[in-house]
C-alpha cells in the first residue's frame, strides 16, 4: 500500500465520511429537520417511535446471515457453486447480496484437503455485505501477523485441530479483493433444507477460524 | 418486528452510496438518522419509489461542485439528503413548499 494513500486499503472512497458540519450548523439543521418531522406527524404519515427502529434495521442488515444463505445455496446446488467459485461478485449479487463497491469477491473452497483462512494484515478489508461487521479479534495485529506465520496455531486457538496432511491457505484481503470461505458441508446433513443449513454457517466459519456446525440433535 | 431492509436502499451505486465505514452506516448527527429514517419510511408507504428519491439525491449531488473530502464546507451527504427529500415531498404534493424551511435557520 502506497503511503500517499493510507485510507485506501479500508473502504471504498466515500468523501463525505469525515464530513462534520459546525455546530451553528448542525443546530439549524437538526431544527429544519425537527420540524419536518412533526410535519410529516401531523400529517399522519410517521410515527416517532418507529424511526430509530428503522434505522436500527438498517444498521443491522449486514449479517453474517448473508453469507451463510449463499454457502447454503452452494451446498445444495452445484451450478451455483460453480459460479460462486467463478465469480463471487456476481454469484452473490444473484441472491441480491450486493454493496460491494468496486472490490471483488472471491470465494475460496475448503476441501477434505485445503483448509482456507482469511486475513488482512494490513488492516481489517473484509466482505461485509456477505459477513456483517467483522469481530473485534479480525482487527488485532496479533490475528493479521500470526496468521500467515503460524495459521495452525491460531486456528488451534479457535478450538481446530487440523491433520498435518489438511494444507491451510492463507488468502490475504485487499481493497481490490475479499475473500470468503466457503466451509465443507457438515456429515449427516443430507435431509436439511437450505434455511437449516445455512443454521449451521456461522460467520467464524467463513473466515475459515472454524468449521461448519454440525446439525443438532 | 423482523423488518426488511430494501437492498436499493442499502446498496446504492458509487457517487450516492450511503456512507459507510466498514460496512458500518455512518451518522454523525441525530439528525442525519432522522432524515435517513423519513425518507426511508415514506418510500416503504408508497409515496415514491426509491429510484425517484436517488434521482434528485444524484443531481443535488452534482450540482455541488465542492469536493467535501477537501472543502469541509460543503454540504455533506446527509444535506443533499435532506435536499433532495424536501424537494420529493414538494413534488409529490406531501408538504406544500412554503411550509418548509428550505435550510433557512427556525426563529
């Protein structure tokens, strides 16, 4: 990563993040909009309560829960996982997973003998329209180092023992690319539907620190 | 209450997306999830599609020609937000124009 660019790496470039305006500002316009408000109750049209609600929808709208639909449909259809491993971006977009903007998703496969893990050393590029908010621990400098240099051990430290004959792949995010694993298909899951499997797809499982759940009893 | 989100909303294109950091909305006043919040919830009623309200977002968009990442002067995000939301309830007959206050400080 070019120095001249530090922020690059993170985010798309959105100018209006750092944005603030000045607090004669920000008065007049949380008054302009105060009145619209009751404006818009008067009418009828809004109710107060519901509007932080609504705001909270959308800040929670970018779950893990994403991705795990799209590992489900891979898991029960072979076509879409072939193009899911062809071009994430666009197999995602099929089930309306959208919001990338302008990096690429790639989808990485676990197998009976690769186990992939995702990264960023850098800092913290992660998939969030298929992952939601990445955890607190993919951000430590302590994952993004150890990770390349001893991903057996840090995934011995997620509870995953892998067989030495089991090659993990370490696959390291950028602003161009994000990475996703796409976990294997637990035992015992053959009568399942899709929303049952995709029950069993958690987040860490597609960063690749753990496995698929098994199905319950 | 399990309530969907709209991924027109959610995803708009480079140049209108909502900002984010890490995938995270970003807010910065209380006021800008508000103007979020009404100009979501009248398009959930039907008033417009989400395409009409984009429209008039992009061309208050353009017709800034302040860079805000530079000039932080410059009407953020959440302004042409409000802008463009002031100007579809107008158009739609919503609110008469005169009864909103079009960025002139309340007395």
């Amino acid at each position: 990563m070019s120095e001249s660019q530090p922020h690059s790496h993170n985010d798309p470039p959105n100018p209006y993040l750092e944005k603030r305006t000045s607090p004669e500002d920000t008065a007049a316009l949380s008054q302009r909009v105060e009145k619209l408000e009751s404006l818009l109750v008067e009418k009828g049209l809004v109710d107060p309560a519901t509007l932080d609600k609504l705001v909270q929808t959308y800040e929670k709208d970018l779950g893990p829960a994403n991705g795990a639909r799209v590992v489900a449909k891979a898991w029960t259809d072979s076509a879409y996982k072939g193009r899911l491993l062809k071009d994430g971006t666009a197999a995602v977009k099929e089930l309306g997973f959208g919001g990338l903007q302008g990096e690429h998703l790639v989808v990485v496969e676990n197998t009976s003998s690769v186990h992939n893990l995702v990264v960023c050393t850098l800092c913290s590029c992660y998939p969030w329209p298929v992952l939601g908010l990445p955890p607190t621990w993919y951000k430590d400098a302590a994952y993004r180092s150890r990770s390349v240099v001893d991903p057996r051990g840090v995934l011995r430290d997620f509870g995953l023992s892998l067989d030495e004959s089991v090659a993990v792949k370490v696959w390291d995010s950028s602003a161009e690319i994000r990475y996703m694993v796409l976990p294997e298909r637990p035992t015992g899951t053959d009568g399942l539907n899709e929303e049952e499997l995709a029950n069993l797809v958690s987040r860490d499982a597609m960063i690749g620190v753990k496995k698929a759940d098994p199905p319950g009893p | 209450m399990n309530r969907k989100t709209n991924p027109d909303i959610s995803n708009m294109a480079p140049g209108t997306a909502l900002p984010r950091k890490s995938g995270e909305l970003v807010f910065h006043d209380r006021w800008e999830r508000r103007a979020f919040a009404l100009a979501v919830t009248l398009c959930e009623q039907g008033h417009y599609d989400w395409d009409e309200f984009r429209e008039h977002l992009i061309s208050e968009i353009q017709s800034d020609p302040a860079d805000p990442s530079v000039d932080h002067n410059s009407p953020g995000y959440y302004e042409h937000w409000l802008n463009s939301f002031e100007r579809l309830l107008t158009e739609k007959g919503i609110c008469a124009a005169d009864t909103l206050t079009k960025g002139t400080p309340v007395k």
